[in-house]
C-alpha cells in the first residue's frame, strides 16, 4: 500500500551512496516510496532508515549485482509483476581507466554488463509495465562523454553513448504511453565512481567538477521540465536543440541507393 500523496513506488539502483542515494532523498522528499538497490546492504539499511524518519515513506532494500545476470534477472522479474513501481532511476555503473589496447578485458566486460546490459534490461521490463498502466518515469544517467568520446577513455565513452541512444529510441517507441522517458548527461560529478576506478580525480580542475546533489536538482528540473536530454552544466539549451537539429539536416542523405560523388 502506498503512502499518503504517495507517486508510488520509485526502483534506484546504485542507491547505497553518491548520486543514486542523493536521488533517493530527492525522491522520497517528492512522495516516492522507494525499492532501493545496490551491493552494499549495510549502507542501504542505514540510508533506509533515515529516509524513513526522514519522509515517512515505505523503504524496501534489496542487495543486488548487476554485474551478475542471476541479480539483474530478479530485478526485472520484480519490475515486470510489481505495479507499484513507477519510476526506474537506471543509476548503478561503473568507470575504467586505461587505454583500450592494453585494458584489463574482464574488467570492461563487467562495466559492459552493468553499464549496457543491465540498463537495457531493466529499461524493457520497465517499458513494458509503465506502458501497460499508461504512465511511469524512466531515468537512465549517462554522461557528457557519449558526446565528447575523444576526451575519455573507449568502453565508458561507449557505453554512455549506447544509453544516450538507448533514451532517445525508447522515447520514440513509447510515444503516447503517456511514459516519460530522461537521459541525463552529466559532466564530472563528486562520487566515489572515480577512486574505485582508479582514476585520480584531485588531477581534474575544480571548475569542471560539480557536486553530486546539484547534479541531481539539475536533473530532477530537467525532467520537470519535459526535457528528454537534461545536460546539467550546459548554460544554454539552444546549443543542444542545435546539435539535434543538425542530426535532422543529415537524415534525408543517411540512406541512399547511390554512393556521394565524393566516393566516385
């Protein structure tokens, strides 16, 4: 049963700290109830607790992997028969440091898992149930580097431009569902993502890393707000709609019975 003015039932993944736990705060505040997932079931109890107190809401923890296909398929076993659930924060990731050519390729294959296949799964049990009761909020988190892949390394890039475009499909196939659908790209953000990559984070500028809770206000604005692509540090949204419109200039030619003259 949900609480009072409740919205139902908010799925984080990622919850137990950084920007996921920072959402389930948000959320909570908003009316949420809230399943919350991550490894970590000592912490998810402790922030449980507290949204409790805090909110009055229903906390449901539960200890997953995602790197694990058994974990991932319990998870979007529970999205699929549970209608409570309205809205799937797709938050948990990982970061990898290092050069493709000479990259630990088991590493990468678990940042594959949980950053591509894990999203994608739970993105489809959860289309599938929202748009059968005709309303529901999909948030997946991605990241400026699906734009700017050069500035980082290959299979993080890479998998943060499959969500980007994983959004942008799904948003067009559940036109008229009434499901809303979020991509949110942000730029360096204060977590612990990059000290359990390895990635010395005290070597980027103060002035490009923005703190995980104005990160996720930004977000949560974004959404208020109808955008389907929320850039939280991006000044003005002229420069995005510019950089979809040129997509929209090149679509005619993308497919042709004729190679260019310039091929000729």
């Amino acid at each position: 049963m949900n609480s009072p003015q409740n919205h139902g039932t908010a799925l984080v993944t990622g919850a137990s700290s950084g920007i996921g736990a920072i959402y389930a705060e948000r959320l909570a505040a908003r009316g949420f109830d809230l399943l919350l997932v991550a490894r970590d079931q000592e912490r998810l109890e402790v922030a449980a607790s507290m949204l409790r107190d805090k909110h009055g809401v229903q906390v449901e923890v539960l200890r997953a992997d995602l790197t694990q296909k058994d974990d991932v398929l319990k998870l979007e076993q529970r999205l699929r028969s549970d209608s409570s659930i309205s809205l799937l924060l797709n938050n948990a990731g990982v970061a990898a440091d290092g050069l493709l050519a000479n990259a630990d390729m088991d590493q990468l294959e678990r940042l594959i898992q949980l950053n591509v296949t894990a999203v994608t799964r739970l993105a489809s049990a959860a289309a599938a149930g929202f748009a059968k009761a005709g309303r529901g909020t999909i948030i997946n988190i991605a990241s400026v580097v699906a734009l700017f892949p050069e500035r980082f390394n290959a299979t993080y890039s890479a998998s943060k431009a499959y969500v980007l475009s994983l959004t942008q499909s799904l948003n067009a196939e559940l036109d008229g569902t009434g499901v809303k659908v979020q991509a949110v790209l942000p730029g360096v953000t204060r977590t612990e993502i990059w000290e359990r990559s390895g990635i010395d984070a005290t070597q980027i500028p103060e002035d490009m890393v923005m703190e995980a809770g104005e990160m996720v206000d930004a977000a949560l604005s974004g959404l208020d707000q109808g955008e389907l692509v929320t850039i939280p540090s991006l000044p003005d949204a002229a420069d995005w709609d510019a950089f979809v419109a040129a997509r929209h200039v090149m679509a005619p030619n993308l497919s042709k019975s004729k190679a260019a003259s310039r091929y000729k």
